[in-house]
C-alpha cells in the first residue's frame, strides 16, 4: 500500500514538474521574411537556380537533337557510325547528368550556396530565439513552420516578433500566414 502511494505522489509530483515548463513557439518563416538579407539571398539562390536548370535543359535538348538526327540517318549509317553516333549520344546524356548532380545534387553547388548564405542568418535567428527563451524564462521554443503539428496555439505563446525585434526589424503583421 505505501509503494502505490508513494508511486502515486511520485507521479502527481513529476507531473506537476512537467506541467511547470514554460512553453512558445515562434514561425521562423515568418521571421525570416523580416530579414532583408535573407530575402537577397533567396533571390541570388534562386537566380542560381533557374541558370543552372536552363544550361541542363539545353544539354538534354542538345542530347534530344542528335537522337532524332541519329534516328533519322540510321538506315544510312554503316554499323560502325550506328555505334560512334550511339556511344557519342550516351556519352553526352552522362555529361549532362553529372553536369545536373554537381548542380542540383545532394552537396551540389546550390546545397553548397545555399549552406553560404542561408547559414549566418540561420544562426542569428537561432541566436535571437534562445536570447528571448532566457529572456522571458521559457523552456521550449517550438518552430510552428517546421514538422511540428499545431492542433491549437494561443497566439499569446508566439514569440515570433520577439524574436525579429530582438534581431533589430520591426514586425509586419501582413507577412503572417495564419
């Protein structure tokens, strides 16, 4: 009887302990829409981006061109240009995809860029957002825009224009995605 009871306030006093934290969030894409650099920076990346995928897009056109043009000379060609212009076809459907992975890939130039210029500012934000948690005594800090599913959040726990304050920008309401 004494080990349930004391199971039991053990219990009511760990939950009491969980209760006691104190919990925010903040939307840290709608922060980083107050940050001009990051805005400069998504447009850098982005132009990046679309230059790169047009200079992909040209190389498979290219690729698609000698295709036809092969497929139109092939009754033409002797076996050994069958297999020159087939060999040279493939060869330039691997350069064009290796071009798009150093591109594109996983550690690619945009990975890479992006890693350069996204970073810094990450940091800062991440430095602002633990600033105000010590601040105002919080425990948790959760990101509403990230994997975290919101049923319900009072807006009065959302610490999203401390944060861009605490970085020096002044909150624009208009950018909230309620």
């Amino acid at each position: 009887m004494k080990k349930i009871i004391g199971v039991v306030a053990l219990s009511i006093v760990a939950s009491s302990a969980a209760f006691a934290q104190r919990f925010a969030y903040v939307d840290t894409e709608y922060i980083l829409k107050h940050i001009p650099e990051y805005i400069a920076a998504q447009k850098q990346l982005d132009a990046l981006s679309v230059q790169w995928q047009e200079e992909v897009d040209n190389r498979f056109a290219e690729i698609e061109k000698l295709y036809k043009k092969y497929q139109e000379d092939q009754v033409l060609l002797s076996q050994e240009m069958r297999r020159k212009r087939e060999d040279e076809i493939v060869l330039r459907e691997r350069e064009a995809k290796e071009f798009q992975r150093q591109k594109f890939g996983f550690e690619g130039d945009l990975f890479q860029e992006r890693v350069k210029l996204i970073q810094p500012i990450q940091e800062r934000v991440a430095q602002a957002i633990q600033a105000v948690a010590t601040d105002q005594g919080l425990d948790i800090i959760l990101d509403k825009g990230s994997e975290v599913t919101f049923l319900y959040a009072n807006p009065r726990l959302d610490k999203s224009d401390d944060v861009i304050r605490r970085l020096g920008y002044k909150p624009d309401p208009s950018l909230a995605e309620n």
